[in-house]
C-alpha cells in the first residue's frame, strides 16, 4: 500500500442493508468510521447484534476491535475522513414521490466538516441528475466551498440484493463515476481494491445514476408483465405457471414469475426515473402502467380469497385467515416496501381475523411500523384460509395436507405447496 493509500480515511453515512457490508469490507484494507443518526444501531452492532443480518459479526468484531473500524453517532468523529460514502434510504412518499430528506440532510451533514480536496461519492439510488442538481449545492452551501474546486463528487449505484449470501457486495461489478476525470479515476480506484468482480467507469454521473434506475424498472416491467398475464389466466380458467413453463422451452424467453413486488429498490426505484421525466414534460407510460399492474396484485390475491370463501359457503365476518411471511422476500428479514401488508388489510376490510406469521421478520419493528402482531405457527389452529405470501424455508415444512383436509382454502403465492392441495395460485 503506499502513501496515498494509506492516508485514505472513509466515512459511510448510513448503517443499513447496503452501508454496514460496505464498511466492513472497505475496513480490512482502510481506516473506516462508519456513522448512523441512529444511535440504538449502532450500540446495536457494537454488541455484535446486526438486525439486517448482511454482515459478518466475526469481520466485524475484529475491525471494531482492532480500530480499522470507528462506528459512530457522532458527526465530529468524520472529520478526518477525506472520502465520504453515503448509503441513507431513498424512499418515496405517499404520493409516490421521491422523498429526498435523508439525503438532503446526509449532504447538510457532510457539508459542515468538508475539507478541501475530500470526495463525496453517492450510493443511494436516485434519479439521473439528482447528485448535481440537489446534493451538491446542499454541500456547497453548508462548506463555503466550490464544487469541482475544492472538493468532488462521484456516484456509484448500490448493488446489494438482502438476504443473498450468493452475490454479495464484492461478487457483482461495480458501476462507478466521479464529477472530473481525477475524481472519477481516484473512486474508481477505491472501489477496484476491494470488488473482486471488476468495476465499470461511467462516462459520467449522470450515466451512473440512470443505469441504477432502468436495472430495477426493467425487472419491475417484466414482473408486470407476468402478472397481468396472471390475471388473465386466472379469468380463463388456466394456470399461469404451466403457461409459462410451456413458453420456456423456447430458447429466448425470459422466464420471470408473477409475485408480490416490494422491497427497498424495485418497487420504488422506477417512481424516481419516472419523476424526472415527468419533470422534463413526458409521461412514462410503460414504467408507470407496470408499478400500477404490480400494486394491484394485493388486492387481487384477497380478493381471490374471499371468493373462494363465498363460493365455499363460509361467513366472512370472524373467518380466520393466516398469512405465512411478511417480509419483501423470502430468508430476509427486509420488510420494507411489504406488499403483504396489503393482503393483510384487505382481508380485515372483509371482517377477516388475520394472523401473520413470520420468523425471518422482527415483531418489535412489524408492530411498530404496521400495528400488527406476528404469530407463532401453531399446527392445532383451525384456519378457514391460509395464504402462503413468502416462501420462507421453515415453511417447506409444514404440513398443508392438515390444514386442507381441515377444511382450509389454500393460495399459494410461491409455489411451495403441493399443486394437489391449492385452491389458487399466481
């Protein structure tokens, strides 16, 4: 390592599902301070306690206690760092729109201990022309400094797929982008030394920001699609799984499943690309019709549901309903962005008693964010319906032939139960 090197000290703004593994890495090769407003968390991973289940407690035990590793509530504890790495959450509001606060208030922050010649690299995903156009003038004006001048910027798109032990944060290409052609080849650079998979440099920021935006709303368009096709199916009379497998035989087509879409990215990524072509006066019809398809499929599953019900004679009003998983996906405890909660209201609206049951999921933080209570599975409840919403691995165990030879309807979202035993599928 040499001089330059070894004078790199980095600061990552935010502890979560994508900045956690990114200062574990970053720490076994550089100094690392990683901060979060949020002091329970990082008491939390202190005590070798990580919520999010992403990082290796062992690594981390040993950079905290070997120094390579500060975490930190503490802003004044970064400002020795000369690069800056934020990773706050980029979500949208009721409305759907881009809800920029935690990374205005990210960029206020940085702003207020930057130095001449630091780099403040953006990992959030945005939308293309966000970095420039809000971030930065948000560090200009809380440092006195000029932009290009004095300090630089970089965008490089988080890739993290929560509760993938497969592909994780060195294993997938690296896009990464810098506002000079210095800056960029200095992040490029950082990056490089610990993604063994390579890195790609975008021309630009701006490139970088909209490649991160059309991966996530390319997959949500094509779920959407496969989801619509479900709800045509379901009004034929055929299932879709079995349509879909015919059509895989040919060799190019793409074979994605219909589903729940949720999550931290792709059910929300497209709502930013579609707020700045809206901004620049043209409707995205094709990104917008798709989000619209895939919200859509909550109330399609209880509605499903219910007919089953009526059509089986049952009263509704005090019918007991389990919903199996909560979280966005399956073997991860992320339950952010939920469509399952969705499912959960609809069938309450109906005078349905819901039990959700979920053991990836944390019940503290499911009761406080959503008012509901998660269950423990017990096999002696008499359920009027089961709806398997997550194909969590502690529920391939379960005996569903039970459940349906008492009387339960069975939907199956994920295709884990035996096709012999469900009254509905997607």
């Amino acid at each position: 390592m040499n001089k330059e090197e070894q004078a790199i000290k980095i600061g990552i703004i935010g502890l979560g599902y994508v900045g956690l593994p990114l200062a574990v890495e970053f720490a076994k090769l550089y100094r690392v301070v990683g901060f979060d407003i949020n002091n329970q968390r990082i008491e939390e991973l202190k005590g070798n306690n990580d919520q999010t289940q992403e990082a290796d407690l062992e690594i981390l035990k040993a950079e905290i206690a070997n120094k390579q590793l500060t975490l930190t509530s503490n802003l004044n504890e970064l400002k020795e760092c000369n690069y800056y790495i934020v990773t706050v959450p980029t979500p949208i509001d009721k409305s759907n729109n881009p809800d920029l606060g935690p990374l205005l208030s990210a960029s206020k922050s940085i702003g207020q201990i930057l130095k001449k010649g630091d780099i403040v690299i953006y990992e959030s995903t945005t939308y293309p022309g966000c970095t420039e156009e809000v971030c930065v003038p948000a560090l200009e004006e809380e440092s006195g400094l000029v932009y290009n001048q004095d300090f630089f910027c970089g965008y490089s798109p988080e890739r993290i797929n929560p509760g993938d032990k497969e592909n994780t944060l060195t294993k997938i290409k690296k896009v990464t982008s810098g506002s000079t052609p210095e800056a960029a080849e200095k992040i490029n650079t950082l990056y490089a030394s610990i993604i063994t998979a390579g890195t790609h440099l975008a021309p630009n920021i701006k490139v970088a920001e909209a490649a991160k935006a059309i991966e996530n709303a390319q997959r949500d368009i094509n779920i959407s699609f496969v989801n619509e096709l479900a709800l045509i199916f379901d009004r034929i009379g055929i299932d879709t799984n079995d349509v879909l497998e015919a059509a895989s035989t040919k060799w190019n087509f793409l074979h994605y499943k219909p589903g729940l879409v949720g999550g931290h990215c792709i059910s929300v990524d497209p709502y930013y690309l579609a707020h700045k072509s809206i901004s620049l006066g043209y409707y995205p019809e094709v990104i917008l019709s798709g989000r619209h398809v895939n919200n859509s499929m909550a109330k399609f599953i209880a509605e499903k549901v219910i007919k089953l019900l009526i059509g089986k004679g049952s009263k509704l009003k005090g019918a007991k309903a389990l919903i199996l998983g909560f979280t966005f996906k399956e073997n991860c405890p992320d339950t952010r962005n939920t469509k399952v909660v969705d499912i959960y209201r609809e069938l309450t609206e109906y005078g349905l008693e819901v039990d959700v049951c979920d053991p990836w999921a944390n019940p503290e933080k499911v009761a406080k964010e959503h008012d509901i209570k998660l269950q423990e599975f017990s096999a002696s409840k008499h359920y009027d319906a089961i709806i398997v919403a997550v194909a969590h691995k502690q529920f391939m165990e379960f005996d569903f032939k039970q459940q349906k030879d008492n009387g339960a309807i069975l939907f199956d979202v994920k295709g884990i139960i035996p096709r012999e035993l469900v009254d509905a599928r997607l």
